[in-house]
C-alpha cells in the first residue's frame, strides 16, 4: 500500500482546561482548517489515512483526542454538551476562532450540539453517520451492534459488521481501510478503556432518547450542512439522515447505496470530494 500523510503525522498537544489534548494535522498551514470529532472508542489512531490525504490536498486537517481519550489527559464527559465545551476549548487553544467541522458517527453527535450553541465557531457543517438524536419513526440500530460494539477488545470481523455492509466488494473496502488505519494502530494499540467507554455510551444513550438530542433544534441550525451515510449503516440508522434533510433546507444529502457507517472510508476519494466542493 503507498503511504500517507498521516501515517507519520507528529502527535502534538496543546494545554487547555480539560488537560493536554492531542492533536495530529495534516495539509497546507496556511490553509483554511478542517476539524474532524471522531466515532465512539475512537482516537487519533483510527482515522483513515486515506480520506485525510484527500482533504489535506486542499485543507488545513486537524483531528485529536477529546479529553481522558487516547493520547490526551484530563477525565472523559458523559454528555454530548461536555465534548462540545471541550472541542471549544480545543479551538481556543489552538487560536481558531471560526473552523469547517465534520463529525462522524459520535463526532457528528457534538458537531451538531455545536453548530446549534456556538454558530459563530462553525462556517460549514459535515455530519457524517450520525443523527440529531430523538428522530421520530428512527428504526434504530441493528440489534447485533451492542455485541460486537462493546467487547473489551474489538478485532477485525467486528468492525466488518459494524462499519460495512455484508457484501463481498463491502468486505474487501473495509479489509483495504482497516490495513491503512493499522499502520499506526498495529503499533500504538490505541482504544479507549472501559470507564472512557461508559461515559461516552452515556453520552450516547441521552442523544439518542432525545434527553439531549437536537432533534427539536434543526430548525435553529444557521450554518449551511452536508449530511452524509451509507445506506447500510447497522448503527446510525440511514433513515436519519434524510430526517435531517428533510428538516434543514440550507442541506446537501449524499446516500452511498453499496455502504455503510464507514462509507467515508469506503469511498475516501469520492467522499474527500464531496467534503471539499461543499466546503469551498
């Protein structure tokens, strides 16, 4: 496989009041920046190095660790809010006073929560895999998710089923993905530990019942958005994305028909295009 940007990306930190958070970047620095807020158990290691070349071809890429995750300090939040109030504080330390945001899975959870409390931080919204919590009529995941989402040590055939549809071209995309991510995961062993795990299914949990959720919010949502699934996704469902279509008329809806929750790993390139035509 050639090699990527990130692949030797520096792992930088940056002091904030939840601890040193984590940072990779990636692209022009003088360009605009990108932030990406990553999925449930994931850390700076489980980005796709391929989708990251591609954005960093015309942007300014950051990801990181929120806090008590990975390779950033301080103690994990259990509520969407609390990752918000840090990703804002990630943003203050590093001097950026207005950024592009895509949030995948989780990630796509605080994207919203924050393009809805702090719009004058966010220019363009991704939300990518993920829903605005509380839809009415949601099917919901798929009932084997739970099984293989929370074991103590996910292999190979677990992100299969969670990430890609059960199909052959499906499979081998997703077996092409996870050899790309392992040649930093291989190494650091990177996941998140079981009380990071509770906080942030808590997290999850209050979005999804619509305790938390900004469902009843979209009509707030002042910047223009791109939603984004596969429809295949056995853990966000597909049907929320065209909720929030539906509720959001400053929208784009991009439905990738062979995939699934990580259609954006499937499809990096085309994706990466996506993103950058609507960001620019």
């Amino acid at each position: 496989m050639p090699s990527h940007l990130f692949d030797s990306a520096e792992t930088r930190h940056v002091d904030a009041p939840h601890g040193a958070l984590a940072y990779r970047e990636v692209g022009p620095a003088t360009a605009a920046p990108l932030l990406l807020l990553n999925r449930f158990r994931g850390t700076l290691d489980h980005w796709d190095p391929a989708l990251l070349d591609v954005l960093a071809a015309h942007r300014r890429v950051i990801v990181f660790d929120s806090a008590g995750v990975g390779y950033s300090g301080g103690e994990p939040t259990d509520t969407v809010r609390g990752m918000t109030e840090v990703a804002v504080a990630f943003l203050d330390a590093l001097g950026l006073q207005k950024v592009d945001l895509l949030g995948w899975s989780m990630g796509g959870f605080v994207a919203l929560d924050l393009a809805l409390e702090r719009p004058e931080r966010v220019r363009r919204l991704v939300v990518a895999g993920s829903g605005p919590g509380g839809v009415p009529g949601n099917p919901g995941p798929d009932p084997r998710v739970p099984e293989h989402a929370l074991r103590e040590k996910n292999d190979y055939e677990d992100f299969l089923f969670l990430f890609y549809p059960e199909t052959e071209t499906g499979r081998s995309a997703g077996l092409d993905s996870l050899r790309r991510i392992d040649r930093r995961l291989a190494r650091s062993g990177q996941d998140v530990p079981a009380p990071v795990r509770e906080a942030q299914m808590n997290a999850i949990v209050r979005w999804n019942s619509g305790i938390d959720s900004a469902w009843s919010r979209l009509d707030d949502l002042a910047v223009p958005a791109l939603f984004a699934n596969g429809a295949h996704d056995a853990m966000e469902h597909v049907y929320q994305t065209y909720a929030m279509a539906q509720a959001v008329p400053n929208s784009k809806t991009v439905i990738y028909g062979d995939a699934g929750h990580a259609f954006l790993f499937q499809h990096p390139e085309d994706f990466g295009g996506e993103v950058l035509r609507f960001i620019e």
